[in-house]
C-alpha cells in the first residue's frame, strides 16, 4: 500500500480546503466529500443494500474496488451528521473496521468513544492533530495484514478449524 | 513601496488588536511552494462564504418581530466556524455573542449583532485586503514574505 487514503467529510467550503491541506501535508491521499450521504455513496455503501453484505468486502455493491484506510468527519451537518455517519459505518461489515474520527468546534466528544470514534478533534484542526492519525492507520493496517494471513489460511486449510 | 519591515509590523498590529489568533499563523505554515497561494485562497473563500451568510442574515433578522432564531442560529453558526478557521477572532467573538442572543430569543440583541458582524466582517476583511497588497507588492519587487 503506497499511501493511505483519507475520505475528510465537511459541510464547510473552507473547513473541507484546510483539513485536505493538513492531510495533504502529512503524505495521505485525500478524497474530501461534503456530506455524510456522499461518504457512504463514496464508500460504495447504500441504505437498502446494507443488510446484503459479505463480510470482509470492500465496496461490495459497486464495481469499483474503493479503498478507504481512515474517515475524518465534522460532527455538525446538515441532513447526516457526523454521529449518524459514524453509527453508519459501525454498524457496517465492510466498513466497520475503519477508523474514524470527528472533529467539531464544541466540545461534543462524550459517548463518542462508545459508538467507535478513535478520536475527537476540536476545530479548528491543527497540523499536531493530524500527526495523531498515523498511529490508528498502522493499527490497522496490521489488522488488516492479519485477517487477510488468516483468510489465507482458512481458503488453504478447510478442514483445520479457525483459530480466533 | 512597502518594506518587509512595515509588513512584519502591519502584520503585529493585527495580532494584537485581535483580528487575528494562532489559527491564522496556522493557515501560513500550510503554504509553500507547491500551495504558494493558500492562505489568499482560503481567505477569499471565507469572504465569498462570509458575505452570502451576511445576506442571509439580514433577510432573517429583517422579519423584525418574526424571526426565525433557530435558523438565524445556524447561520451564525456557520460564520463563527468559518472566521475560527482562518483567525478572524473579532468576527468570531460577535458570532459567539449572537449565538446566546438567538439562544434567548431577544430580537434587540440580534439586531445589535448584525450590525457588530458587518462592522467587523468589513473592518478584517480591509485588513486583509491591506495585508495581502503588502505581501504582493514585496514578491512582485523580488522580496519574500517572512514566515
């Protein structure tokens, strides 16, 4: 994996243009969405189609295999806000092992951590902020590396019974 | 012509009289070579952002004895991030005052804060437009804005 990929979710024009700059600044790929509807759409996940899922694919409904390693997202937007989106995607098979994090100008963190935010930024998000992010992309990519070495084995070895 | 000497004090002097916070010296570490127009960029989008959330505001407030505080609310809610995204800490500090003002519905303090906001939304944006003049005025002579 060359870079990891951020999807940056934000109703605000200038906070969307400053949390890309700051993702940019620390080498992630960015892609930056303006609503949570358009981050599952992104994500390839769609209400109806949510029940349907395999486990472990990534963008099962579309044809394009869209990689996301972490998802940062405002807490206050119209329509989806960052609390349902973040619920969305745990609540997700293929999604839920994704990172998430919420930033917000007040101080809204409580019951975050429950519902699965790694973290809580408060606005304006600063560069020492970012610096944050890696630690929870390298946890899970490791996670990754190790449910992709078990499905590995689990294909090869049919009759040996999984391990976890 | 302007010297680097009078931008670094212009510059101060909005420090100082609190036009602008930390955030702004933020924005400015996010610019280099490959972004060399990021902050006039963001800026600019916050004046276009900024002036159409104005507009808004006056249709709200201009209801006079029907106004619609939840929505007025929300657009100075928008304003308040926006201004706190780029250190635009006056205009921040009359969002937050007209935010408690909406919070208890009083119609004459609203009115009040419109008119505050647009002062100081004209009083910064001046200030930048002065601000940025300098800066381009010493790259255009060879200079570089100190950081």
């Amino acid at each position: 994996m060359a870079q990891f990929h951020v999807l940056a979710v934000d109703d605000s024009v200038i906070d969307r243009m400053l949390i890309e700059r700051l993702l940019k600044t620390s080498s992630f790929h960015v892609t930056v969405v303006d609503s949570g509807t358009k981050a599952l759409k992104f994500l390839g996940l769609v209400e109806d189609e949510v029940r349907n899922e395999k486990p472990h694919s990534i963008a099962a409904e579309t044809d394009q295999v869209v990689e996301v390693n972490l998802i940062i997202t405002d807490y206050c937007m119209p329509g989806m806000t960052g609390y349902d989106l973040l619920r969305k995607i745990k609540e997700s098979n293929s999604l839920k092992d994704i990172p998430v994090v919420i930033m917000s100008s007040e101080n809204v963190h409580q019951g975050l951590t429950e519902e699965g935010a790694e973290e809580f930024f408060l606005k304006p998000v600063q560069q020492s902020d970012v610096n944050k992010l890696k630690p929870h992309l390298l946890k899970t990519k490791v996670k990754n590396e190790d449910d992709l070495i078990n499905n590995k084995r689990r294909i090869h070895n049919n009759a040996i019974p999984l391990k976890n | 012509m302007y010297s680097v000497a009078q931008l670094v004090e212009y510059t101060s002097s909005l420090f100082q009289q609190g036009f602008l916070d930390d955030q702004f010296n933020q924005l400015q570490l996010l610019q280099d070579e490959s972004n060399p127009n990021f902050v006039v960029e963001v800026v600019t989008l916050f004046f276009e952002d900024a002036e159409k959330l104005l507009n808004q505001l006056e249709k709200e407030i201009g209801q006079e004895n029907n106004i619609d505080f939840k929505r007025v609310d929300a657009l100075v809610h928008q304003l308040k991030g926006s201004s706190s995204s780029i250190g635009a800490q006056r205009v921040q500090r009359v969002c937050i005052a007209f935010k408690n003002y909406c919070e208890e519905k009083n119609v004459e303090g609203c009115f009040k804060s419109l008119q505050d906001i647009k002062q100081e939304y004209t009083l910064v944006k001046t200030k930048f437009e002065t601000l940025f003049k300098m800066e381009q005025q010493i790259f255009a002579a060879g200079g570089s804005a100190p950081r």
